[in-house]
C-alpha cells in the first residue's frame, strides 16, 4: 500500500485522517496493555499507539527495534496534557500493522551512537547512517550541492566531467595507480585534480567549467582527510584574480543562505601570505579570535639575553593566566612545531615575574603597552628564524584557543590569504619547488626575476579561502603564456626535455591560443565538516575510510588472487618501508 507521507510531512491538514506510514521501529514500549511505537524515517518521528483490543495488536506485539514495518491509522491530536507545540502533539492511533521485514538486534543502540568506538560505526555504516545526526549531515550535503548547481547554472558555467584514468607525473607521488591490462607493465593514475584538464577546457572555448570531482590522493590521514574525496572545482576564462574572488564570496554566501540560513558578511577580509603569517603563525588563519603576535626583536636586540639577542625575529602573544603544567604544555606544542623552547612571562602589576622576568627591565612598561597583556595574564615568546617563531607560535595560538575556548560560540568566520609565494626552497633535495602548483601565474612584475637569486621573492597570483581556521578552498591566475611556463618548469629543475616528455601535449595546447583564465578548487567534505559544526570530515561522506585508509565494512583495501594480478601482469613484492 502507498504511504500517505513521510513522517516530517504529517501536520494539521492531516489531523482525523486514516494514514498509511512505512519506516523503521525506533522504539516500542508496554504500558499497560498498550503498544506504543516510534516509527522513523529520514523526515522524523511519529508516535503510534495501538490499543489491546485492536486488531492490529497481535501483529504490533512482533515488532522490535529496527524492524520495517507498515502502519496504517488514525492520525490524531495527543491528549492536551501531552501536548508541547509541533508536530509531537500528533500520534497515530493504529488500526493495522503489518511487518515488512525482521531486522536482527543492532550492533549497537542507535541513540547511544555518540559514544560507540569509530571503528565499530564505520564497520556497520549502514545501521551508523540511520542516526538523525548523520541524516542531517548527508541532507546538509545534499543541500549545498543543489545550492552550488543551482548558482553556478545561473552564473552561465557548463558541468563537464574529466577523466579518472589519467597519467602520472614526476609529482605524482601520491597517486594511486593502476594497472592496464592492455598495456602490460603500463600504469594508470587517478586524478589528485583536474587541474590540466580544466585548463584544457578553457584552452577549449568552453570559458566557465564547474564540476563535483572525486580525487584522490594516497596519503597520510587526518580528520579532514580521506584518500578519496570531492573537489568542488571551477575555471574561468578571460577574468583576473579580482574576478575570481568575487563571484567565490557571492557563491559561498548563496550556500550559507540556503543551506544554513546564515547571512556572511561581504567582502571577506584579505590578508596576504606575510601578514597572515606573522600575525597569526598560518596561512589558514582562524580568524573567530584576535590573539595576534606582536613583534618585540628590537625590545631585545643586542640585549642580555642571548637567545633573543641576535634572534632574527621575536614574536610574542598574550594569554590568559596559565598555570606552570599549562605553560610546560605549551611548550611542548612550540617544540612540535620547530621552536627550541617556549619563552614566557607573568604579569604582576607594573612589571613581570617568572620565566624569563630577570632579563626583563627597562622593556617591560613597552612590553605592556605593546601587547596589552592583562593583570596576571602571562606572555609567551618565540624567538630565531622568523619561519620557524611564528610557526610555532601559530600552533600555540591555536592551542590557547581549544585551552579557553576562544573561537567557541558557533559563529563563522571567511577571509581570503593572498600573494604566495611562487616557489619554496625544499630543504631536504636542495632544490626550488612549486607551493601551489606549477601552473600557477606569477606576478607580471616578478616574471623577470626567475632564474636569478632572488626568484624566492616572485609573488603568485594565487589565493585560500579559509574557513574558521580550515583552508577550504585554493586557487590561482593560471600561466596562459607558453614561454612562462616554461621559465616555471626551469626553476622547478625541469630541463626542456623533461618538461616536454611529462607535459608536452599541455605546452602544445598553450600554443594553441590559450585565453587569459583561473580558477579554484574547494575542499567540498572539508566545507561541510565545517558547515555540519562535525569534528572530521568522515561524518559528512556517506562511505567514508578510517584514519588509516581502511574502509571497514567493505573491508577494502584487500589482497587480490594471482589470477588478476597476472592478468595486469603485475607482481606483488615483499614490502618496502620507504622513509
């Protein structure tokens, strides 16, 4: 028999009407000689009540938690002293149920799912997705997908789906491969991004591309990884970088509306990757509190205290009143992060005690007057190599704020970093690298200062979109010139040869009348998780992996037999650690 609605569509209209319902028992009760039911489904909740002498009765007393069931009734108001206002103040009172299928006892109690291990809640995902938490979330997800189509189709982008099987790259060592049977010893990658294939459309004619794109990357994982995921991706043509920042706040506000009902103030504040980092220790700053640094290296330069004395940058941030265990914490974040220690100082009255306070005199009013430090609040220093202070100084900030709660209160907070740097020098192989990536435009002023001594200094056009402390989206002005993608390639240690043999049909495409264009791509699970108020991005993916790539319930990844393996003309090795 059809249902005559979903549990959330019941209301009023439907009061003394007969009902036909079907969902899952969310819980029976007895109570003298009466039955009484929750039914659920995604929509909601819906009281059932079946009386003893009702011929519904014999059928209701089979009913146990999770079985499906059919319930037809009398939909009715609950007597007015049960009454709470909505549609709780309904209930159906049962003239026929019928079991539609038997479930065994659950793994574990569905309302109690807060408290049941991740591991236990992946390995039974679906019995985990019938929780209304996770229900909301995946609505909450369905929500901004239809909010980003519906925007982006008005705003004249054309959805285009870009190839899963593609090439690996000598930066490629992330991907996931696979083998072609085809092509005996030849290998498949999935796609980390679209990147060149968005930019051959725009290469195309096609001028706006969005796409939801799976992509994957074969790394180490936290709470805003997985190794598959969704790129909300998008490329422009004939635009500027002003163009794309632009129409992103337009979009993400347009999903905030929709799906959350939350208004976010437009423009969203800008920083550039310097002030950024030297305020804040981050280039995905959370902004929802101040706690910027202030620099004092000349409060201590030449001073007597030698660490500070000759440290290339001084960095301190004021605290609350911390204890000498919450200090000692502290510091062992700072050392996590690349600082040698954690200076600090206590303030009492007029001057300061504790830490470092005896090398403290005629600074300590300035140093006051500089960081506004509260009555018995404590400062904490970092000191050396400005990358490495305000690292680590960033990560303390950030435990300040899980420690007191400072960016507590549910509120969001945007803003855009801009101005990377193109390239960063890679320590460990002695050699220049990309930051974003190599297809990333820089600055038409710095374009002479590739290949010099300086080429650190080139600035990219390329810019984050950060959320509450998480970067949920990076893009850039893509290089369209053919011979500056190649001065990139060269700094990135390419020689022409190699450049040709890993890209040459995207250098051949960029000859090919290549339109000014950029674009973005947004972390989608990562927005969500966000958006969701969740604490890992796996509540917000319907499927997720574990925090060690494992998918529980379908137990993959797995061994496969030797016949496919010989089939791809592939050979399993003892494992190999690679450092």
């Amino acid at each position: 028999m059809k249902r005559t609605a979903m549990m959330g569509q019941l209301n009023e209209k439907h009061a003394g009407q007969t009902v036909t319902l079907q969902g899952w028992i969310n819980r029976r009760r007895d109570l003298g000689g009466l039955i009484f039911i929750e039914l659920r489904d995604r929509s909601g909740l819906v009281q059932v009540q079946v009386e003893p002498d009702s011929a519904a009765f014999a059928e209701a007393d089979k009913l146990r938690g999770e079985y499906v069931a059919e319930i037809e009734g009398i939909y009715q108001m609950r007597p007015e002293a049960q009454r709470k206002g909505g549609a709780a103040d309904f209930e159906v009172i049962a003239s026929r149920v019928k079991v539609l299928n038997a479930a065994k006892t659950p793994a574990f109690e569905l309302d109690k799912g807060d408290s049941v291990a991740e591991d236990i809640r992946l390995k039974f995902r679906y019995l985990d997705l019938r929780r209304p938490e996770m229900q909301r979330n995946l609505m909450l997800r369905s929500k901004a997908v239809a909010s980003v189509t519906r925007f982006l189709d008005a705003e004249g982008f054309i959805a285009v789906e870009t190839p899963m099987l593609t090439k690996s790259t000598p930066e490629g060592a992330r991907d996931f491969l696979v083998p072609s049977r085809l092509n005996p010893g030849e290998f498949y990658a999935l796609p980390q991004s679209p990147q060149l294939f968005k930019q051959l459309l725009m290469i195309a004619g096609f001028d706006r591309y969005y796409q939801l794109a799976r992509c994957f990357r074969d790394e180490d994982l936290r709470a805003d990884r997985q190794p598959d995921f969704t790129q909300l991706d998008m490329e422009l043509s004939f635009v500027e970088q002003e163009d794309v920042l632009e129409l992103q706040e337009r979009l993400l506000a347009a999903v905030f509306r929709d799906v959350l009902d939350v208004e976010l103030p437009l423009p969203f504040p800008r920083l550039s990757y310097f002030e950024a980092m030297d305020k804040y220790g981050s280039d995905k700053p959370d902004l929802r509190f101040d706690s910027a640094f202030v620099d004092v290296t000349d409060l201590f330069a030449g001073g007597a205290f030698q660490a500070f004395a000759s440290a290339g940058s001084v960095k301190v941030i004021a605290a609350p009143e911390l204890t000498r265990k919450q200090i000692d914490e502290l510091e062992r974040v700072a050392k996590q992060h690349g600082a040698k220690g954690l200076a600090w100082l206590k303030r009492d009255g007029d001057g300061f005690t504790g830490g470092i306070s005896k090398f403290v005199g005629d600074q300590a009013a300035e140093l006051m007057s500089r960081t506004g430090v509260a009555a018995g609040g404590t400062l904490l220093f970092a000191a050396g190599d400005w990358q490495k202070a305000v690292t680590a100084l960033g990560a303390v900030r950030l435990a300040l704020r899980d420690l007191f709660g400072l960016a507590a209160g549910g509120q969001f907070h945007v803003s855009w970093v801009t101005e990377f740097p193109q390239l960063e020098y890679d320590e460990d192989n002695a050699r220049w690298t990309y930051m974003h990536h190599p297809f990333t435009a820089p600055h038409l002023d710095d374009i002479g200062l590739f290949g010099t001594e300086r080429q650190g200094e080139i600035r990219a056009q390329a810019y984050d979109l950060v959320l509450n402390g998480f970067e949920i989206g990076g893009g850039s002005i893509r290089i369209h010139d053919p011979a500056v993608q190649e001065k990139m390639f060269a700094a990135i240690g390419f020689t022409p040869e190699e450049a040709h043999a890993q890209f040459g049909f995207f250098l051949d495409a960029l000859a090919a009348g290549t339109p000014p264009h950029g674009g973005i791509a947004w972390g989608f699970d990562r927005l969500l998780m966000v958006m969701a108020g969740a604490q890992s991005i796996r509540e917000v993916i319907a499927f997720p992996k574990n925090n060690r790539g494992a998918d529980l319930m379908a137990l993959a990844p797995a061994a496969v037999d030797a016949a496919q393996l010989a089939e791809v003309g592939v050979q399993v090795a003892a494992r190999v650690e690679v450092e």
